[in-house]
C-alpha cells in the first residue's frame, strides 16, 4: 500500500520574517499568561522538528528539499527558522488545549476559543501580509517526497490511538472514549490550520488528498504521545512541589 505523495510549499523570502514575529508574539504571550507547561513542549517541538526536518529527512533520507534561498541562509539556518516557528506554536497550542479547568469550564472554553482564533488568524494574516508587502519577493521553495512515509503514519497514527483506547478501559490519564475523539481533533485543527492558511495565501502547491492526509494524519502521529507527556510533566512538578502559576492548571477530573 502506498500513496504518491509531495508536499510543496512556495513563499517569499519576507514570509520569514512575519512567521518570526508572529512566532515571537506567540510565545510573549505564553509567557505573560504564565502557560508554563506549552512554553515548554513548544521548546521539545523545536528540537524534534529540527531533529525530524533537517537530521532525518534533509540529512539522512534526502527527501526533504529547499531551493531559492537567500545568499545569507544556509539550509542548516533555514531548518532552524523553520523548526522554531511551527516546532514552538504546533507543540505549545496542543498543550493549551489539553490543559483543563474543571472548577472553571467557561473559562477553559474561552481560552481555547481565543487561542485557536489566534493560532488560525495568525498564521493567515502573515501569508497574506507577505504578499500584500514587497519587502523581499524571492521565492523559497521547500518540498518533501512522503510517498514512503505515508503508510507509516498511518500505522503510528492507529497504534498510538489503539494505546490510548487500552489506556482508557484502565481508567488511566483520565481518558474517555469523548477525550480521545477531542485529543483527534485537536490533531486535526493544529495541522489543518497550518494547510488551509498557506492554501489561501497561495503557498501550499499540494493536492486536496495532501491536504486531507496531512491534516487527519500528521500531527496525531505525536498528539497520543504529547498528551501523555503532558502528565508525567505535571507528576514531575507535584513531586517536587513547585507551585503551579496563574494560569497553569495542574488540576483535573474526568469528562
């Protein structure tokens, strides 16, 4: 089984730079809301993005490309941009939105409310700003040949919700057959967001079957696992008694 599959993306060379200010915006407010726990995953997603991008596929594989970039960027420099700005913001909004607030659900809603509005509206606006603006108009172009790759997703993808399903008929990790669909669906959001806003700024050149299969695959091949670690970071902060800061709730109940 396997599917034919490139994903390419072309933007400017300004596109970078309103992905840094947005990424920096991003993790300002991370901090100044005190979200302790996604500041941190988001840092784990930059190094496994870098890991991911650069070591195993750019390095190693060989299937990950990037042409037309600007005489003052290597691709090692590149990788670096581009494993901070989605490995920080993909990494740190699912936290966000698995963090729970049993004793306040209307203020749980609204924060992650707030924040996929952000994280969708953010990443639209600085694709739609870097074509409205010429600052620099020299076209990146970064591809990956997944046509290998897919059917290992999808085998990762069905093991690790298979794990949660196990994990759940042990009442473990407060899981539920509706929590497992929402950690899904999160999976989903995160990674549709990214593909739909560069589709509509013009910069994803990929098939709709690309975009689906990205969306519904990609990230839940790590969403059981973030979830997970979710809670052996917050085991590790009640063991060592560091008091949890506004806006970090460490508490939890079931659904």
């Amino acid at each position: 089984m396997q599917f034919e599959s490139i994903v390419i993306r072309v933007f400017d060379v300004d596109f970078m730079l309103f992905d840094l200010v947005l990424a920096g915006l991003w993790i300002l407010l991370l901090y100044k809301k005190r979200l302790v726990i996604p500041l941190v995953f988001g840092l784990f997603g930059i190094l496994v993005n870098f890991i991911v991008d650069y070591c195993y596929w750019y390095s190693i594989l060989g299937i990950r490309t990037v042409e037309g970039l600007p005489i003052w960027m290597s691709p090692l420099g590149f990788f670096v941009y581009f494993s901070i700005t989605y490995g920080m913001i993909q990494y740190s909004y699912v936290q966000v939105m698995f963090m729970r607030r049993p004793d306040q659900p209307r203020t749980e809603r609204g924060n992650r409310i707030k924040w996929s509005l952000f994280l969708f509206s953010g990443w639209l606006a600085i694709g739609l700003l870097s074509n409205i603006f010429p600052i620099n108009d020299s076209k990146v172009t970064v591809a990956r040949v997944m046509t290998d790759q897919r059917i290992t997703e999808v085998y990762a993808v069905i093991a690790e919700y298979a794990l949660l399903a196990l994990l759940a008929l042990k009442n473990k990790f407060e899981l539920s057959p509706r929590r497992i669909l929402y950690i899904f669906l999160v999976g989903i959001f995160v990674h549709f967001s990214m593909e739909i806003t560069l589709f509509l700024a013009g910069m994803r050149a990929s098939s709709v079957f690309d975009i689906i299969f990205n969306s519904v695959f990609e990230f839940n091949t790590g969403a059981p696992i973030l979830y997970l670690m979710m809670f052996v970071l917050i085991a590790y902060i009640e063991k060592h008694k560091m008091r949890s800061p506004q806006g970090f709730p460490i508490e939890s109940s079931t659904d």
